[in-house]
C-alpha cells in the first residue's frame, strides 16, 4: 500500500527490493518524534511496509506518548498499523545498579543522561523481551536503527545477506557494520582486550547505532549478561574510555569480529568469554561526513552531536531529513539556511532534486569557481612577465 508523503522522497542510489518478511526495533522515546516518525518513514519508501514489522519500544509511560505520535502522524498515514507496534518496558533494576544510575551527584548532565537512560541500553534487552512473547509473534532476527538513521535500500536485502550466517549453529549471535572510520577506536583499557585475545589491532571497532542480531543465539549465549557484566566493571574500576558508560563499549569487551582468531592469554579465565560478531558491508551505517559516503550509503547514520533536526544542522543534513519529515513543526525546505554556500546556488526547485544531483550542482559550481580563479591567476602572471620585459 503506497502513502500519501508530505513530499516525493529523494530517488536512493540502490533501487533493487528484497524479498521476504523480517523486523526492525527503534529504542528511543518520544522526545525524539521527528526522528523516530522520519525512520519510520524512510523504511516504508525503501522497502515494503507490508512485509517489514517495525517494534518502537518504549519505557512505562512513554508507551502512552508513543502510541498518541504514531496515531497522529504514523498510523495508516506513514506505515500499516499491523506492522507499527510499540512494545512497552518496564525500567530495568539491574541496569540501573550497574550503571549507578542511583549514585549520581548529577544526574541531569548531558554526560550522566547519555550513559543512564535506559533508552540507550533496551536495544540490549530486546532479545529477552522478545522471547517473553508467544511463539507465534516474536521476531527470530531483527535489525536494530538508532532513531537518528534513516533507511534508503531496502533493509530485507541485508537480511537476505546475512541472516543464514545467524545462529546457534554458527555461534554467531550479531552483526555490525564495518567502521570506516579513520579516527581512533576509544577502546578503553587495551589490557583486558589484550588479555581475552581480541585482536584489536586488526579491526576498527564497531558502532552500535545498526545490529543485527538473532534472538535465541543471543539469550543462549549469554550475551545480555556479558555486557551487564562489563557495565558493572566500568561503574566498579573505570575501564572504558574515560570511565563513561556508553551502549558501544561493553561491545568492544563482549564480541570480537568473527573473521579474527580469539588468542586468550591464561589470566582471560577471569572474565566472561567474548563470542565472534558478523561484519557486514559499512554501506550498511554510514555517516553524514561529506557527499561520496551519503551517497554510497543503504543506511545513513546522523552520528555525533549535531542533529538534522536541531538548530546546528548542516545544509546538508536538512536537505536530506527535509523529505522524510512529517510533523508540521520539523524542518522544511524553507527552514534551510538561504545563506548558505550551497544552499544559496540552487534555485528552489532545484531543492527537491535527488542528493547525486544536488552534489553535481555543487561539483559544478565549485569547479567553475576554481576554473576562472586559475584563469585570474594566469591573467595576472601574464600581465606581470609583460609589465617585466616592457622595463
């Protein structure tokens, strides 16, 4: 079923579909409603709303203000509602007590916010709220989006990818996209990873915002408790980046990638034993960073401090999230910042063009600009050897 968009999305450099039903989760509350509502949105332009369940999940009363969101602007009007559900939670103790939320002299920091709402961990506990439904509705896999993502190939073509290599057979329980990162990995203390044979050395890490991940593999193994239990050893000894709790770190000390050979020293017995990770193709989280990765990218990912819909938003940023935006008071095209260097060079109906032709009239008129400064360049030598051999 096709819906009614507020404006025709920006054409996706991968057109193909995929095939078959899977499931996507969002983690985060509805303080965040244009992302969610642009997520959302973008998975119903990339893939087939019919066939792609996506689970909001929500903490307590949250449940109450997501559902209100989705009735007004989601429901039926950007996605089914047989396959839009919100999944109430309830807060999570044990979460709290190795996060020490409880101990916190400010606990309303931006710092202490990140590292204690409870939003930035669910993702972790999905597979075991999952496996407390009936048989017949529980996911078997789902690919997990933080809310500043959004979907531009279609999401089954990953699980067509990848989702055999899944399993309690394999003993491969998630998958993450490669890191093309060229900024140091903040791993933390490089002691403990040593110790348990990661081999840090030969990957880049991974970024937590796109997993994969199989339910039963994942509570078989122990994979909740693991990272609850690197948790607690950050809250207890400080061993992450700078002591700060984050949903990304206890990965780095819980998995390690699986095209790498675990070396465990003798002392690794103390702690709990990393399991492989699967690495999928970086297209698959993509940064926002310049033109070449956006538009190379299935998933973009709105990583970092600045936002699309926040007042610091790059030009860029707004032209992209401006089509998959469906509340009133989000950003539009004429929010843009006219001022801009690029955005000042395009007619408005040039605004709606897809992102490969927005960056060609960018390439363009740069290249101009280059062009006639070389031609001034040479002007001004010209007339200079001139001025030289009249003296």
């Amino acid at each position: 079923e096709n819906f009614p968009f507020k404006s025709l999305p920006f054409a996706p450099v991968h057109q193909e579909k995929g095939y078959g039903e899977m499931d996507i989760t969002l983690g985060c509350d509805s303080n965040y409603r244009e992302g969610i509502l642009a997520v959302i949105k973008s998975i119903a332009v990339a893939s087939d709303s019919s066939s792609v369940r996506v689970w909001s999940f929500a903490e307590g009363n949250d449940a109450i203000e997501m559902e209100k969101i989705f009735e007004e602007h989601a429901y039926d009007k950007i996605y089914p509602r047989k396959n839009l559900r919100v999944v109430r939670y309830e807060r999570r103790e044990e979460l709290d007590h190795v996060l020490g939320t409880e101990q916190q002299q400010h606990p309303h920091s931006r710092r202490n916010l990140l590292g204690s709402e409870q939003g930035n961990y669910i993702r972790f506990f999905m597979p075991k709220i999952f496996a407390e439904m009936p048989t017949e509705q529980r996911p078997k896999q789902f690919l997990y989006l933080d809310c500043d993502t959004l979907v531009l190939e279609d999401p089954r073509n990953l699980a067509n990818e990848i989702s055999r290599q899944l399993g309690k057979d394999t003993q491969i329980c998630m998958g993450a996209a490669k890191s093309s990162s060229s900024k140091p990995t903040r791993w933390g203390t490089r002691e403990i990873l040593k110790t348990m044979g990661i081999q840090i050395e030969l990957y880049h890490g991974l970024n937590a915002g796109v997993l994969f991940i199989d339910v039963d593999c994942w509570n078989q193994s122990g994979a909740l408790e693991r990272i609850l239990y690197w948790l607690k050893k950050n809250k207890n000894q400080h061993i992450f980046y700078r002591g700060k709790a984050s949903s990304q770190t206890p990965l780095y000390y819980s998995f390690f990638p699986s095209m790498t050979i675990l070396s465990p020293k003798n002392e690794s017995k103390m702690y709990p034993k990393p399991w492989p990770y699967l690495v999928f193709l970086p297209k698959w989280n993509r940064n926002t960073q310049n033109m070449t990765t956006v538009n190379d990218a299935s998933i973009l990912h709105f990583a970092g401090k600045t936002k699309p819909w926040s007042i610091d938003a790059t030009s860029i940023q707004k032209q992209i999230y401006s089509h998959y935006t469906t509340t009133t008071n989000t950003i539009n095209n004429d929010n843009i910042n006219p001022t801009s260097s690029l955005m000042s060079s395009l007619s408005s109906p040039s605004r709606s063009l897809s992102l490969r032709s927005l960056y060609q009239k960018f390439v363009t008129k740069h290249k101009n600009e280059e062009e006639a400064e070389m031609e001034r360049s040479r002007e001004t030598k010209k007339n200079k050897r001139h001025t030289l051999t009249r003296r």
